[in-house]
C-alpha cells in the first residue's frame, strides 16, 4: 500500500512560477493537497489540485470558497491550472495541523479546548449561512488549527467541496457527506437538508472529543441506522455544561433541533459565561428585592434552611442565584428550555432532549433520572414513578423495579397535563379540547374520567385530593377551578376573570388576580388573599412549602424589579 507521504510529487514545471511544490500532505479519491511556497510573499501555502475526474468538485467547491472572508475559514488566495489541465486551489497554509491530529490515539479533549474549538466553527457557519451555503462535512478532519501568539490555537474550519447551497438544499439534490457524522435528516429517503444539519455533525464532532471514540461505529448501514434511532448515553462526560450543550446539538428532528448557528452561538455564549444581570438593593417595604432581567420568562423560587433561591428561567437556560448572599453570581446554571418540576424544598428536576436530571440546591449534587430519551414532549418524575411522552406515546416506568408500558393518548387542542399520584397511578388530560381529566394504571388503561366543559390548563395533586384549573376559550383571562377526591365526582370551587398566571405546587393552585393581587387554594381550604401590592405583578412563584412568594414587579421606571417575601398569613375570602 502506498500512502500519501510516500506519493511523488508532481513536476514543478506543472505549476506557474510563483510556487514552489515542497511536500505531498494529503491525498484523497478526489485530490491531492501539496504543501508549497509562494515566493511573492514568502509564506506557505496549500495547494489543493483536483484529479480530472473530480471537475465538479473543484467547481463547486470554488464557487463556495474563492471569496469567502472570514478569520475560522479557510482562506483561498488564488486558483489555476496546472499546465496538463489540472485544476487547483490555493488556500493558506496552517501549521498546526487538524482536529483529527489532536484526538489520535483516542484522546479525550478538556471542556475549555472544546467549548473554544465549537465557538470558533460557530463563528465560520454564521458567516456561511448566512451566504446561504451549507457546509455538509463538519469533521474533526475538516477543522484545522492556526497557533495563536499565546501558545494555544483558533480553529478554521476547511474543505469546501461538500458545500451545498441553498436552493440545492431545497430540491434535495446533494448528497456530499461522511457517513460518521451526517445529520439523520440527510440519510432518509428524499431527506431534507437544512442549516442546522451543520450542527448535528459539529455535535457529532464535539462528542468524539469528550469521549476520545467516534459517536457511532460499524459499517455504513449500522451508522446509518444509529444515527436515525440510537440515543447516546452523554453521562461520562465530565462537565455537565458541555453534556448538555452536545445534547442539544444531536437532536435528531430537525424540526426541534437548535435552529441556527446564530442562535447556537448565543447559546454557547450564556454556557460560558456566569455573570447575572442582577444587582442587589434593598427596600424598607420588602423583605429581598432585586432588578431582573427583562428577557426572564418565568421564576421559581426555594426557601432552604432560612436561605432564599431563585431560579430565573430564560430562553434555552436558567439561572439559580442564592439571594441571600450579596453578589450576583448563579451558583447554578441549567441547560434546558422544558418546564422544570419542584420535586420538594430543596430539590427540582429538569430535563434536556435526551436527559431528565435531579438536582438538589442544598448539597449540589446531580442524579440521572432518565436518559436515551428520544423527542421528549412532557415529563413527570414522582418519588417512585416517572411518566414520559415523545410524539407519539406516553411511557410509564416504575423508579423501584424499573418496570415499563408504553402507550399512546391522543394530544388535540392543548398539551396534555400530567401528575403522578399513588400506587403506579397518574391523571392526564385528554379529550378533543383537553376538557377530560383521566386516571389511568401505569399500563395507560382508564380507571375514572372526570368531565369538564372548557379546556384544562393545570393540575395539582395531594393526599387523594386534585385541583384543576380550567380556561375559558372564549376569554383567556376567565378561568375556573374545581376540586375531586378520587374515585368520587368533582366540585366547582370558583370562578374569576381577569386571571394573568396560574401556578400549581404542591397541593395548591395560586394565581394573579388583575395585576396586584394573588391568590391561593389548597386542597383543604377554600380561595384566598395571599397579598396585594400597589404596583404591576408581571410574574410570581412560590416555594414548595408555600412559605415564600418571588414577585417580579414593575416600577415607576419600568423596570422589573423582584421582590422576595416571607408569606406569614393567607386570609380566606368570604
């Protein structure tokens, strides 16, 4: 067998005067890549020559490349053929070598060398897709490295022959790629392709450098297959911030992957930083009071042994910040844009697209609930259960003998609540308006159906008693409330307009009445006043224990300003 060092070089009378060959550095089916230097400017340069049976490739592949500018892309500089027709490509030549070169051996990368190397790729694929191109060969072998003056390396991401451009995308009419890590979309019949393709081969890529091992390995079919049903464990990966980025990025669907390189970038940007955009003040009328970010979509918050936690949850993340403690740095930050689920005072669970995780804020310490998950939709972990659904159907596990059921239940107008309740038994919604509450046995048959005229938004579940919150389709504010002991008939509670949110925990349902005033009902009592105050509430949490309430309230300057209270007495509407 000969191989590419091996290979003799070309007569240097092929190649016009301004180079001179040096050295073969790679040879493939389609190329040859020769080292050389260029005596205008003295520096060296690849020079990649196509073989006459590879025009295409050096068409397309310089339509794609010859005037792409930016600093994590391979630079063209010149293009020519030699003079037995050959025709080739000039790009800078980078000294350091490939991704590939650093893995050999099975070596396991750091997490700062890996976020640094998928921040550099980001970089290039916005700027390509944003021309409309799509790399379609994102590998450890197409990513080569330029030292940089403090001893370390910027990734460049090369080898432009796979490129496709958007309206071959569209007409599906490209099929360039490495098995080893093509996006699940490419390999199906008429598969679509799309930019964030991209991303699943980078996640693909930024696994091998965790785990020192290709993602998938076996024949051509094999891989194929494991690529379109075949979850990866990511629980030997160190940092859990890179886990769960890479676990955004190998999500099979397209369609619930990370959308855009932008957007990833953005990301990645909140994965590596740890500040919070808070800054603490103090207020005589509040207990704890801070200014928030605008962007927080929902809050919870954590009453542990005398000290206070709030969770801010924004798009694709959440950050949990001590408050009692004075500065502004999250001692947690999660991954996720599911729901999270307050197990109890100090624990809460969370889930990203392969993953449910527990969490507990008091010791720090993580617990894999579940993993292999595949297009997970909703989630419910209890203290020995846990129920799941993806597209399709809904799975039961029991958390003690680890025994299962899969079943499907039909999803129409909302998305269907859960709640876990005693003896392997849990309530869904259902109905062609989500208006029917269900309990069902762990293998998905119905036990009782409790029957509602308006849609169910929320449910809440305690010692044989449930709450459920219904709403009015006619106006979204109009909500009402209704309690039922299982295996007996429902009760109406009470009705109230002008409802802005609705929070279930713990055996008890609170909500906003107006912008100033919330409310609360257990399962043991009847509707009451928690508190009212003079300015707009936009969003509100309670802890597990229902001892302390997180109020995000505007001020006279518009700002959002969390306020942090002990709840001492509820008083009981008449």
């Amino acid at each position: 067998m000969t191989y590419w060092k091996d290979c003799e070089l070309p007569d240097s009378c092929l190649f016009p005067d301004r180079y001179a060959i040096l050295e073969a550095i790679h040879e493939s089916a389609s190329s040859s890549v020769y080292l050389a230097q260029d005596n205008t400017g003295k520096q060296k340069v690849a020079i990649k020559c196509f073989k006459p049976s590879a025009k295409g490739a050096y068409i397309r592949e310089i339509a794609a490349s010859f005037d792409l500018q930016h600093a994590n892309l391979a630079g063209c500089v010149d293009t020519f053929y030699r003079t037995d027709g050959v025709a080739c490509i000039v790009y800078e030549y980078l000294s350091g070598g490939s991704l590939a070169n650093l893995l050999e051996g099975g070596k396991k990368l750091a997490s700062a060398t890996i976020f640094a190397c998928l921040k550099d790729v980001l970089r290039a694929l916005v700027y390509l897709h944003d021309r409309n191109c799509i790399h379609c060969d994102i590998k450890p072998q197409n990513i080569l490295l330029r030292p940089n003056t403090e001893g370390g390396y910027e990734y460049v991401l090369a080898d432009f022959g796979s490129v496709c451009f958007l309206r071959e995308a569209n007409e599906n009419r490209n099929t360039a790629g490495t098995p080893a890590y093509i996006a699940p979309e490419r390999i199906q019949v008429r598969g679509r392709l799309y930019f964030n393709s991209d991303l699943y081969s980078l996640g693909v890529s930024a696994f091998e450098m965790a785990m020192g091992r290709p993602l998938y390995e076996g024949s051509i079919e094999e891989i194929n297959q494991a690529h379109l049903t075949e979850i990866p464990s990511l629980a030997m990966i160190e940092s859990p911030a890179l886990r769960d980025f890479i676990d955004y990025l190998l999500v099979k669907d397209p369609l619930r992957r990370l959308q855009t390189a932008a957007l990833t970038l953005e990301f990645l940007d909140k994965v590596l930083k740890t500040d919070i955009p808070i800054e603490y003040s103090r207020k005589q009328q509040w207990h704890n009071s801070v200014p928030i970010n605008a962007n927080v979509k929902t809050l919870h918050c954590f009453d542990i042994a005398g000290q206070h936690f709030i969770a801010l949850v924004y798009p694709n993340y959440i950050d949990v910040a001590n408050t009692t403690l004075l500065h502004s740095q999250p001692i947690y930050r999660l991954f996720t844009d599911y729901p999270v689920q307050i197990l109890n005072n100090v624990e809460l669970a969370y889930a990203t697209p392969s993953r449910i995780n527990r969490l507990n804020l008091q010791t720090g310490s993580e617990y894999l609930q579940k993993e292999f998950l595949n297009n997970l939709h909703a989630w419910r972990v209890g203290s020995c259960s846990l129920v799941f659904s993806d597209a399709f159907y809904y799975f039961f596990e029991s958390l003690d003998s680890k025994n299962s059921s899969c079943f499907r239940l039909g999803e129409y107008l909302f998305k269907s609540c859960l709640e876990l309740v005693e003896s392997n038994r849990f309530l869904t919604c259902d109905g062609n308006a989500n208006n029917n509450v269900v309990l069902r046995d762990q293998f998905g048959q119905s036990l009782q159906v409790w029957r509602f005229d308006d849609p169910v938004v929320g449910l809440c579940y305690y010692q044989g008693i449930v709450l459920v919150v219904c709403i009015n389709l006619k106006n979204a504010k109009y909500h009402s409330l209704w309690s039922f002991e299982l295996g007996k008939t429902e009760k109406f509670l009470v009705s109230a307009d002008d409802i802005r949110q609705v929070v279930c925990i713990n055996g008890a349902v609170f909500w906003l009445s107006g912008t100033s005033t919330l409310m609360k009902c257990a399962t043991d009592s009847k509707p009451q006043k928690v508190l009212a105050v003079a300015g707009e509430i936009t969003m509100f949490a309670v802890s597990y224990e229902h001892s302390l309430v997180a109020l995000a309230v505007k001020d006279d300057e518009k700002r959002i300003i969390l306020n942090i209270i002990k709840i001492e007495q509820c008083h009981e509407i008449p």
